[in-house]
C-alpha cells in the first residue's frame, strides 16, 4: 500500500471514529472532498453546512448547494455575521480569525442542538505553512481538520478527488472575496459586492485561476502566467478595462508576477 493509500485509509479511520458529523462545507476542492469522504463512512450521520455571506460570491453559493445534492449530503444553509463586528470590519492582519470565530461559533450551536459531537473543516496539511489566524479560531473552538491530522496535501486531495470522479478535483483555489483588499483597507458589503462582480466578468470571459485585487479606484487583476497572454491580446484586457470602468473602477492594471496565493500577506513580511 503506498504512501496515498495508506494517508486516505487514516483519513477514514479518523471519520469512523467520529460517529456524527457536522462539516464546514464552501464547495472548495477541500471541503467537497471531506464532505465526500465522510458521506462514505458516515452515510446519513453528516451534516453539511454552508453560510451566505457578502464575502462568498452567489456564484459560489449556488454551487455548494449543487455538490451537496449530488453527494446526497443533508445540506443547511445559514447566515454569517461578520460584516457586524468592528474588528473584522477594520480589515486587520488577523481578520480571518473574526470571520471564524463567528463562523465555528455558530457551527457549534447547530452542533450541540442537533447532538452532533464534531465539527470539520477542510485545513489540510499544506494550510499549515501559510499565514491563517482562522487556523487559531478553529483551535480555540475545538473544530478538527481530519485532512490535516491524515497529513493529506492538496495535491494528494486532487488526486484522490479525482480518483473518486468529483467535478472540483481541478476546481481553482478560492479564498473569501475579503482576502482581495490589502489589509487596513475597511471592508463593507458594498466593496464586496464589487468585488464580485469584477471577477464574475473574469470568470465569464473564461478565465479559471485569478484574483481582482481591490485598492481603491484601481483594479490590480491576478491571472495565472499560462492565461496572461490571452489576457494582453485579441482584444480581451479592453474589454476588462472597458467593464471595470463600467461598474466604477478608474484604473485597471495586470500584475506581471500573476496569480499567486495570499499576495496581500507579502506587505506582512519583513525585510532582512
């Protein structure tokens, strides 16, 4: 039995011993792949849970409640409340970890009422090398990560999404619409909303792997390095500049070191 196999039988022995289930569920490629998993050992004794917020695009939504249904998962939809908390409001460094405190927080209510003893989310092992102060609010609320604790990485969660046909095996890399505002900079539902709809006119011209970073009136726009030609040619970057504009935006630029994950966190790191 090789390495893979041996990480994926931890990870249902892990879910085995749980019994009943509650899972953290935004139709992420981690999250999808741990609803799966648990659905296979657990059959009805899963919970999925997903929350509406301004920072989860509709987009996003309407697919967490598709791939629920196709796992057969018994799926709540709830409301997040973060936008009411000042401290996440402000846009500080650690602002995830309001965002899911009030998140996990509420996940346990619905746990404790519904007498489910765990509550998952989808951290997986390569998480734990990146700068994620929500990683502290699922400790101090007692949520596990069996992907983590099975040392699954998220190429081995591809392959095995893959393995196991699930359409989000090569589904993008997502992170909450908040991440695209340099931290310091206040966030509102408006700022969101915009947000949103700048990268729904990415997404509809067929871009895949991409962030619009928010700074102001100007659009900093993210494309994986194998897409930024299709970007700069046939015409395609007027048409972005030309909608960007349209829905309030006064500049728009292309970062030439294109897409990379947690880019805002680079103003966190110190020089030597």
């Amino acid at each position: 039995m090789n390495d893979l196999n041996l990480k994926h039988k931890k990870l249902f022995s892990i879910l085995g011993e749980m019994k009943n289930v509650l899972v953290a569920f935004s139709a992420g490629v981690d999250s999808t792949f741990l609803l799966c998993c648990a659905k296979e050992v657990l059959s009805d004794n899963v919970l999925a849970v997903t929350a509406r917020s301004a920072s989860f695009p509709e987009r996003e939504l309407n697919e967490s409640i598709r791939l629920a249904k196709t796992l057969k998962a018994d799926h709540l939809l709830i409301d997040s409340e973060e936008l009411e908390d000042a401290n996440y409001r402000k846009n500080p460094p650690d602002r995830c970890y309001f965002c899911k405190s009030d998140l996990f927080s509420k996940l346990n209510k619905i746990a404790d009422e519904k007498n489910i003893p765990y509550v998952l989310d989808g951290t997986n092992l390569d998480d734990t090398g990146d700068y994620r102060p929500g990683s502290q609010a699922a400790e101090n609320l007692k949520v596990r990560s069996p992907l983590k604790e099975a040392e699954l990485t998220k190429e081995n969660i591809r392959h095995l999404s893959k393995e196991k046909n699930l359409p989000t095996w090569n589904k993008p890399s997502f992170a909450c619409l908040a991440s695209r505002f340099p931290y310091g900079t206040a966030i509102t539902e408006g700022k969101l909303s915009i947000v949103e709809e700048a990268e729904n006119i990415l997404h509809d011209l067929g871009f895949s792997q991409f962030r619009l970073r928010h700074h102001d009136d100007l659009a900093r726009i993210e494309v994986s390095k194998d897409q930024l030609h299709r970007f700069l040619n046939n015409g395609v970057s007027e048409k972005v500049i030309a909608e960007l504009k349209r829905i309030g935006y006064k500049y728009v630029t292309v970062d030439l070191e294109g897409y990379r994950t947690g880019s805002m966190n680079d103003t966190l790191k110190k020089t030597p």
